[in-house]
C-alpha cells in the first residue's frame, strides 16, 4: 500500500477513468464506481451507507475515482491525514453533453442524491447547477492547501504526466497518458446500454 492516499475530486466525465489509468501506472490499486454499483438501484439507498461503505473500501485501496468518491473529500480528508486530492474540470458545456450521451435516461439512484434527478436528459440544468456548485466548493475547501491539493484543467492541457508527477512526487513513467473512453470503448458501451435496455434489464 502507498504511503499517502489519493483521490480524485472530479465528477464523471472529466477524465477520471484515464487519471485512474494513469495512477495505476504509477503503482496505485484504483478504487471506483464499481464498488458501489449495486447500490445504483437501491431505491432507499442514503449516503450514509455510500461513506460508511467508501471509508471501509478506501482502506484498502490506495487511490479511488468516479462516483462516489468526489462528494465524499470531507470523510476522506479526515479519515486519511496526509491524503493527496486531485480536482479535474472541463468545460460545462462539454461535461453535460457527454454525461447526456453516456447516461441519457437510465435511472440511477446514487445519481438522484447527487443531483437531485435519476439521470441527466431533462434534467440538464440540474445537473450543470450541481457540478459547479461541486468545483467551487471543492476549491474553498482546500484553500491554502496546495501539498495537498491540485486542480486540473481538462480544456487548458493540465492534465498530463509532469502536472500529476510533480504532485503526487513519483518518477514521470515515460509513456503516453492513457485515454480510457476512446472512441471505441464509448462505441462497445453503447451497445452494452443498448442490449440491456432490449432486455428489460438496468446498467
């Protein structure tokens, strides 16, 4: 296990699954939304049992991203002293349209207690109003806390190998940065939606 934990702030859909990539490159075991999934289709899921379930799951691994894990840096920062917190952003614009095209209508209870709606098609104001309200308390929160925290541009190019080794303070790898959602993979996970949906079944 790595000495210092870290986890990524950011909302789905800002690159969180390529920094994920990225930091298992860096010899960190990634928590993600797959420790959670059963829980998106629990209608009296509360988050309570989303942080009791994250602070356990946390222990065991060195670094988390995705949903969950970006609601919950308050626990976090208490339960791990010394952890390392990395805010990745994009453009508004092009967040929603991309949480539209990957989640569109399907239901999603941890998604209704983030944003107060089950999926984002219809609700795209909603969840706009959510993620900046997210970002700029992230940033009030770990104000005057730069060893510990870093925020990345998605649209300015921050996020790349020197920004995150120079933080995380490891050896650049000296290969590409990895790009989980390419075209291809957004491709094969339509069709998986689109599979499940013929047969009456829930992501």
């Amino acid at each position: 296990m790595k000495s210092r934990k870290v986890f990524c702030l950011g909302f789905q859909k800002t690159g969180t699954s390529s920094l994920g990539l990225a930091l298992e490159k860096l010899g960190y075991k990634v928590a993600g939304y797959y420790q959670f999934r059963d829980l998106a289709h629990k209608d009296d899921v509360t988050w309570n049992e989303i942080t009791g379930r994250a602070l356990e799951t946390a222990k065991r691994y060195d670094a988390a991203q995705d949903t969950p894990w970006p609601l919950l840096y308050r626990e976090l920062d208490a339960a791990f002293p010394g952890a390392r917190f990395i805010l990745i952003t994009r453009d508004r614009d092009a967040w929603i349209n991309s949480a539209v095209k990957d989640f569109a209508h399907y239901p999603n209870a941890i998604h209704n207690l983030i944003y107060g709606s089950p999926c984002p098609v219809g609700h795209e104001e909603t969840w706009l109003a959510r993620y900046d309200r997210h970002n700029a308390e992230v940033k009030a929160y770990f104000t005057d806390r730069p060893d510990d925290f870093i925020s990345l541009d998605m649209n300015q190019g921050d996020v790349n190998w020197d920004n995150l080794c120079r933080f995380l303070n490891a050896p650049d790898p000296g290969i590409a940065w990895p790009h989980a959602n390419t075209r291809r993979v957004k491709r094969l996970k339509m069709r998986y939606y689109k599979l499940l949906g013929k047969l009456g079944l829930k992501a």
